[in-house]
C-alpha cells in the first residue's frame, strides 16, 4: 500500500506557470516591451506604458480563454517562488508543522504592484489562500471513477477557445498613499500644537505664511520687509520667554538687525536717511554689500605684495575677480581698462613673487579674449579647513567686483586717462560716504591715515588726484588738511556709492 501511494507521487508532476512582463525598451524613449514566458509567443512593442499594459492584460486574458482547465494531479507551481505556505518553518514564526497542500488544484492569477508583470500558477487552493492578491480563475473538476474528470458545474469558468471568458485579471496593486496636513512653519522652525498662549501660536503662523508670501512678490518692498522682520522679533522674544530656548532668542536678535538693515536700505533707495533729496538707485543696493566691499577694500590695503599705486589697483582687481575660491577668469582687456603703465611687467612682478599664478605666459594672458580666458590662482585667497577671508557667498563676488570695476573705468576718468592712485582715491571716496554723498560718516570726512592706507602715495600725489577727481566732476568742495579729506560727491556718481550706516565709522 505504502510503496502504491509512493509510486503514484512519484507520478506527478510540476504545475504550470507562465508570466507576461512589461519593460522599457531603453532610457531614451517611452516605448515598451511586452513579452511571455511561453516560447510561442512574440515579443510586442507599444509606443507607451499604458498601451503596453492593456496589452499585456489582454494577451494574459487569451491565454486563460484558450488553456485548458487545471490538471487535478499536479505538484503546486507555487513551490519555486517562495509560496507563504511553503517557506520552511524557520521562517515563519509561529508555525510549527510542515505545510501541506491541500483543496481543488486552481489556476491562480497573480499582479506585480507596480503593473511591471502578471503570473499564472497552477497550484492548490490552499497556496492560493496563503498568496497574498492572488486571484483564482479557475478550478480543476473532481476525478470521476474510472480516472475522467466530472463536467464542470453549471456557471463554473471554462477555459478553451469556445467557453466562456475566465474571471478578470487582478489590476495592480498601489501601496496607500497617506498624505499629512503640513506642519506650520516659521524660519524653518516648527510651530508646536500645543504652545501657549494661543495669541502667540496664531501670530507665527500668520509670520509664517506673510514671510512665504512675500518671497513669491514680483517686486520688493523693503518697508513692509522691515515691519514683517520687527514682528518676528517680538514673536520670538515671547516664545523663547514660553519655552526657556536660548536660540529663540539669538533668532530675535538676527530679526531685529534684519529690520534695521531693511529700513536703511528702504531710506536710502527713497531718498536717504533724513528722507529728503533725490532716490538713489544704487549699483551696490543693500547695507551688507557695502561692508563687503570695505572689507575687500582692506584686506588689499593690509597684505598687498607690491608697493605704488599701480600693483595696489591691479592686486585689488585680480582679489575682486578670485575673493571666493582664490581662482577666476582674466582677459586682457581686462588690464587694457585699468589705465596701467606696463601691465605685462606687474603680473610678472605677482607671479615671480608668489601671490599669483598663471595657467600660461603672461603674453597668452595679454592677448586673451573671453573666449579663450586664462585661468589664474591667488594661493592666498584659496581656503583652508574651511576659511576664507571674506564672508560673503559665490554671487556676492561678481556684483563686488562688478562695481570695482565701473568705477575705474568711469567714462571721465577712462577719457581723461587718469593714474592709478586717482582711481584708487575714486574708490576709497566711493565706498566712504553717507546717504547724501559727503565725505566720511555723516559727512565729517575721511582722515588722512584712512586715505593713505588706502591710496599708497604721498601728500603731493594725493593732493593731485584729489583734483583730478574734482576735474572730471567725481568730487565738489574738496578740502584736503592735515587730517582729513571733506567734501561732496558729484550728483551722477552717486549710485556707485557705499554709505556708511548711522553712527558708524
């Protein structure tokens, strides 16, 4: 009896199985391949996904019409695939039998989540149930004596060319999307839920969404930029006062110097500080950009290589040009405009000494055009661990340097071919004056040590270029002593103008 039933599983065998697949073509276009596993079938191409879905349903579809019903006295296809029911025991807590099939064998129909492939099985019933979204679509008939399967039952699927259609085809599955209202926001911070009192809760979140409605604004407006700034000021005082967070309080601070500098910049654009006289539409339009440029200004002024007037204006020039990563582009005409004596022999003088470098000759650099620009390095400027001499970002360093270079060459002093220590002092009287164009802060000049350092000639020289500025109509009511340098900037250079703030120097 045992060797009987031995021998009649030994007899068995595999179920059937087959797959139908949609894949790309390739990367560049849409079009998409459909394919089946079954040797007899062709290889499809559709021009899109959607296409080459329906028509990988449909050819799934033909085969389940067109094969016969499932065998009775086969193993479970399933087995290959790591059938929840046949995975070993080890791998299923809680389960301390082997599995056993068990039931009718069926066809079941299976779909990849993503519509990328659909299987059919034949397997039992009981590995069916265990297949998570597996669909039957067919069952076998029950074996009658004599070893013939019984007729199917009345409404029961067929499966050949002349029966009815099988079941439908499992559409695929899609994960759930859960979609979470927003967390209120205020300065990337979140707004908690639960703080207190409700007054302040309500007024970041009203910040919140007027700052984000501002950023989308097609025009600026730097008045209401400063109202919005103050508010948040005083909103984080209390919140910081509510929680005991200390950077609640730092962030208050940076709002409230944020106000300040949008207010000055609001004056200055509409009229300067005391809110009379003409607006200004300035090259350099906010208070952080004129430190900046002081700041260049300076370092140039304390670790220039060279001594004279001329290697200070080029060396200004070529730290504009690199001031972020220490390397930049340079053309020649860009020496061309700075008016210098032998520009050949200065960038030779950098280079022999060390503070610059050429990706070629010096005469490859004085015939360069912007299509073909020599690259250059200041090993000074480039940054180490993390340092760099100035503070300012990538998109602050051209606007810098933009401005430098309007101002050398202005058209009067380009066409009155003036030195370099009269664009040097343009500069330095440029970048130091108040709202309205005088002199030094709140107009009470610059002093000489400031001029020297800045301008590097002597009393003579300085006291020329001074009237070489007042010459072409950069400068009005110059008074030069022994300590100071008083006067007026011309009315059509204003807007090349770095103001001081209020009560700086």
């Amino acid at each position: 009896m045992t060797q009987a039933v031995v021998s009649e599983l030994d007899e068995r065998v595999p179920g059937r199985r087959w797959t139908v697949r949609l894949d790309a073509v390739d990367r560049s276009s849409t079009t998409v391949r459909v394919s089946c596993s079954r040797p007899a079938c062709a290889e499809q191409r559709l021009p899109t996904a959607a296409a080459g879905r329906a028509a990988a349903v449909a050819h799934l579809k033909a085969h389940l019409s067109a094969a016969p019903e499932p065998r009775p006295g086969v193993y479970c296809a399933c087995r290959a695939d790591g059938c929840q029911g046949h995975l070993p025991a080890t791998d299923r807590p809680g389960r301390t039998e082997p599995w056993r099939c068990g039931g009718p064998i069926v066809l079941a129909v299976l779909a990849d989540r993503e519509g990328r492939w659909w299987r059919v099985l034949e397997c039992c019933a009981r590995c069916a149930a265990a297949t998570p979204g597996a669909r039957t679509a067919g069952r076998a008939s029950a074996p009658r004596p004599g070893g013939r399967p019984a007729p199917a039952a009345a409404g029961a699927p067929r499966f050949s060319d002349h029966q009815a259609a099988p079941g439908p085809v499992p559409a695929p599955r899609t994960a759930r999307v859960r979609r979470r209202k927003p967390l209120p926001k205020i300065a990337q911070r979140i707004i908690p839920y639960d703080l207190r009192p409700l007054t302040l809760r309500d007024e970041l979140v009203e910040l919140g969404n007027l700052f984000r409605s501002y950023q989308e604004r097609e025009e600026p407006d730097l008045e209401l930029l400063a109202d919005l700034h103050s508010r948040k000021a005083s909103a984080f005082v209390a919140w910081a006062d509510a929680t005991g967070d200390i950077r609640l309080r730092l962030e208050a601070q940076r709002a409230e110097q944020a106000a300040e500098a949008a207010r000055l910049q609001h004056q200055h654009r509409t009229g300067g500080i005391a809110g009379d006289g003409p607006a200004v539409d300035r090259l350099l339009s906010a208070p952080a950009q004129w430190e900046h440029a002081r700041a260049v200004l300076a370092h140039v002024a304390d670790n220039a290589p060279l001594p004279g007037p001329e290697a200070r204006l080029l060396v200004l020039m070529l730290t504009l040009r690199t001031a972020h990563t220490g390397t930049g582009n340079l053309v020649g005409q860009d020496l061309v405009m700075l008016g210098l004596t032998d520009p050949g022999e200065l960038v030779e003088r950098l280079t022999d000494c060390g503070w610059l470098g050429l990706s070629g000759t010096v005469a490859d650099l004085l015939v360069s055009r912007p299509e073909n620009a020599t690259p250059i390095t200041v090993p000074s400027l480039v940054p180490r661990d993390g340092e760099r001499p100035f503070t300012f970002g990538r998109k602050m360093r051209p606007k810098l340097s933009g401005w430098a270079q309007r101002v050398v060459s202005e058209k009067k002093l380009r066409k009155s071919k003036a030195p370099a220590g009269t664009r040097l002092l343009a500069l330095t009287l440029a970048s130091r004056t108040d709202a309205a164009g005088r002199l030094g802060p709140e107009g009470r000049g610059i002093t000489l040590d400031t001029l020297t350092a800045h301008v590097p000639v002597g009393p003579e020289e300085l006291e020329q270029a001074a009237d070489r500025l007042t010459a072409t109509g950069w400068l009005t009511d110059a008074v030069l002593t022994d300590t100071h340098l008083t006067g007026q900037l011309a009315e059509r250079v204003l807007p090349l103008t770095c103001p001081f703030a209020p009560g700086r120097s």
